[in-house]
C-alpha cells in the first residue's frame, strides 16, 4: 500500500484566513454588489449538507455492520457498560474542572446585572424553544428512541431511534441462518465502505468548507465582542483547555498507556470540523473515518461507541453548561451553597446527555438549568455573543472525548491496532 502523507497545514492556513478575512470584511463587505456573507453562507450550507447527507447510510451500516459481529461473540453488553462508564465520569470529570475554575476566576462576581443584557428577540426564541421541548416532555425523547417508523425516523435523522433500530437489527442478523446472515452482514459492510469512501471525497473540500464557516462566524461574530464577557471566556477556554489537554490525556496514558500526541494527530480532521462546523452530528462521518482507519479502532467498536457518544457524550457542552450557569447564579447574586454548586453539577451532567449535535443546542439546556434554580431566563443573555466561539471550542472537546472513550475500549477489549505508529504513517 502506497503511503501518502497528507499535510495538515492547508487546513490550519483556511482557518487563519477565514478568521482575518472575517474579521476585516465584516458583514456588510461586498463583491459585484453581493455580500460576502450570503457567498460564503451558502457554500458553508452546501459542504455542511455533504457531511449531513451521509450521516444516516454511514452510521446505520457501520452500526449494523459492526453490531452482528458483536452479536457473534456476545460482548455486547460488555462494550456497552464501560462505553456508558466512560461517558459519565468524563462527563462529571469535564463538569467538576469547569467547576474549579468558575469558582476560582469569578467571572460572575461583582457583574452588574442589566448591563450587556441582551434580552431581545434571540432569547424570546430560545424560551420558545425550550416551551417546545418541555411540551414534549421526557417522555418524548424516551419514546423517540423506539419509533413507530423507522423510515420516519431516519428521514427525520433521530438519532436515537436510528441507533437503536441499527442495533437491534444488527443484533438479529447474528442471530439468523449462518447463510442469510452472511449476505447482510457483507451487504452492510459494502454500505459501509462505500460511505467512507464518499465522506474521504467530502473531505477533499474540508479546507474550503472550513474557511466558508470559520469566516462567516468572525464576520458577524468580532473578536471585539469577546471583551465584555472576556472573564467568562476565559474560564470556559481554561476549564476546556485543562480538561482537553491534561484531563483526557492523562486518562489515555494511565489507563490505556496511549500516545495523547498520536491520538490528537490521527483525530485532526475531525477536531478542525467539528471546530468549523460546531456540530459533532455533522462532523460524525469524519469522526468515524478518523478513529477506525487512522486511530486503528475496530469497526466492532468504533459503530457503537462513536455513535452513541455522539448522541449522549457532550464533556465539553457539560463544562459549558455549569461555567454558564455558576457564572449567572454569581451575577445575580445567588448564594452558591454546596448544595446549589451540586444541583448545578447534577443539572448539568443530566441535561447533557440531552443536548443534540448541533450549534448552540446548550444554550436551551442551560435555560433548563436557570429554571431549576430560580434564575431568570435573560441571564443567558450576558453572553450570548459569545456562544458561537465557545461552541466551536466545545464541540472540538465532545468530538476528542468520543475518540478518547473509543480508543480506551478498544484496548481494554484487547484490540492490537490501536494507534501502534504514527498515524500519520496509517493514511492511506
Ligand atoms: N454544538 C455542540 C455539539 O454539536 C452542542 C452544544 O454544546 O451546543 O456538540
């Protein structure tokens, strides 16, 4: 097999550009008296919907593919238990690091509140939002995990429910007539080739896509409005930072003796789209793509776990989540007893699971957590132009944490080609 080394830099240099650019033609810049804006919202939209469209094919193959073979040598319910163990306590390992530094810096403390609040039209929609939800109630995502249709349910892309489907189904197929079972689990396995062979063509656009994104953001999104809430911004960042780069790491290298360094490299493509994109849904192809041919994850694990942490690990939303709501609770002088930092901690890890794949999906889930605690709904406001940044840097950590919580089973499954080189000697 020819080695082919794929530089990362193309990829960084689109999201330098993107962010001068942005920042310099700003929302009102024109070209032939087009905006800038709507080019790069529309060719932003397109590569977004090329990632979008092979979400479904690629996750229902890879995980009807990988599921019958578990179902072969029953280590189902194995793999299930430790991928859920790892979720939680990265989870509550992320909150807990938020935590520290929110009590720390104090970014909330002394805040005087009316100032900066934007309590216009975005957070009449957000509480909209939330109305809806809390209309449909608990029930509703409980129920929305076992469709009546699953033809519904994948055009709808339920996540939860085309999850559930792939695994019962895959399930099955181990069970049925070796013959029968043969074809389609070969059948799904095609699907599932033929899907990473589509996302690697979408990602030939990736540094476009990237700069289309990236720029868009900065151009309505200025790094000037980072300074009224520049405290706030930076416990998020540190608590992020430590949890990404100190936090996972030494989990890695303690329990699964992996090279941190080689799992960022092989993870790249994924961490720049979810970076860009701020959507670990959307980036899922990539990640999938990434922690199977690069990381050397089995197809066996890498279908159940990267889902499922897709749709119910959210570390990096989680640490957002408390920062956020402890940053409010000092701002409008809540007095934060143990007991109000625990149901802020508790709060948090329980509505992250929640929290879809898509851009801003935290915010209604903090609006959750400001009900519960007496606060007013406008305290999302005081940073709300912000969110954007910090949805890119979170969504970086959701997507690193899935690929962590792969890697960590696969060894302890006793996989052998889990990032035994370089990755970037793996690429093909
Ligand atoms: N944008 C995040 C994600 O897709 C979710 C959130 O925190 O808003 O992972």
């Amino acid at each position: 097999m020819k080695k082919k080394h794929k530089s990362p830099w193309g990829v960084f240099a689109a999201i330098v550009l993107a962010i001068a650019f942005g920042s310099i033609v700003g929302e009102s810049g024109k070209i032939w008296n087009i905006p800038f804006y709507s080019l790069l919202d529309t060719a932003g939209t397109l590569f977004l919907n090329a990632l979008t469209l092979v979400v479904v094919p690629l996750v229902s193959s890879s995980i009807i593919a990988g599921i019958a073979r578990i179902g072969n040598d029953g280590g189902f319910g194995r793999i299930g238990g430790k991928t859920f163990f790892f979720y939680l306590s990265t989870s509550l390992l992320a909150i807990l690091i938020g935590l520290f530094f929110v009590d720390l810096i104090g970014p909330g403390t002394g805040h005087i509140i009316g100032h900066n609040l934007e309590s216009g039209d975005y957070v009449a929609n957000l509480k909209q939002s939330m109305a809806n939800r809390e209309g449909k109630g608990l029930s509703n995502v409980l129920l929305s995990i076992v469709p009546s249709n699953v033809l519904l349910a994948f055009s709808q892309g339920n996540m939860l429910g085309l999850i559930f489907f792939s695994i019962l189904f895959g399930y099955s197929i181990s069970k049925i007539q070796s013959s029968h079972a043969n074809v389609l689990q070969s059948f799904f396995q095609g699907v599932f080739e033929t899907m990473i062979q589509l996302t690697h063509l979408i990602m030939k656009l990736l540094p476009y896509g990237v700069f289309c994104l990236v720029a868009k953001v900065f151009m309505t999104t200025g790094v000037h409005s980072l300074a009224p809430v520049a405290l706030f911004t930076l416990t998020v960042i540190l608590g992020l930072s430590t949890f990404m780069f100190i936090g996972l790491p030494l989990m890695l290298q303690l329990i699964g003796q992996i090279k941190p360094a080689w799992l960022f490299k092989a993870m790249g493509p994924a961490l720049i789209t979810a970076f860009s994109t701020s959507s670990s849904s959307a980036t899922l192809p990539i990640t999938i793509d990434c922690v199977e041919k690069r990381a050397g994850v089995s197809n066996r694990i890498c279908s159940l776990v990267i889902p499922l942490g897709t749709s119910i690990n959210m570390s990096g939303s989680a640490l957002y989540e408390c920062v956020a709501a402890m940053f409010i609770a000092q701002a409008y002088g809540l007095e934060l007893s143990f007991t109000n930092q625990f149901l802020i901690v508790f709060l948090s890890l329980i509505t992250s699971i929640g929290v879809a794949g898509i851009p801003s999906a935290s915010l209604v889930a903090i609006l959750i957590i400001l009900r519960f605690m007496g606060l007013p709904a406008e305290g999302v406001g005081l940073f709300v132009a912000v969110d954007r940044l910090l949805d890119m840097c979170r969504t970086t950590v959701n997507v690193f944490s899935d690929s962590c919580c792969a890697v960590l089973v696969a060894k302890a499954e006793g996989e052998k080609n889990v990032l035994v080189k370089d990755p970037v000697e793996m690429v093909e």
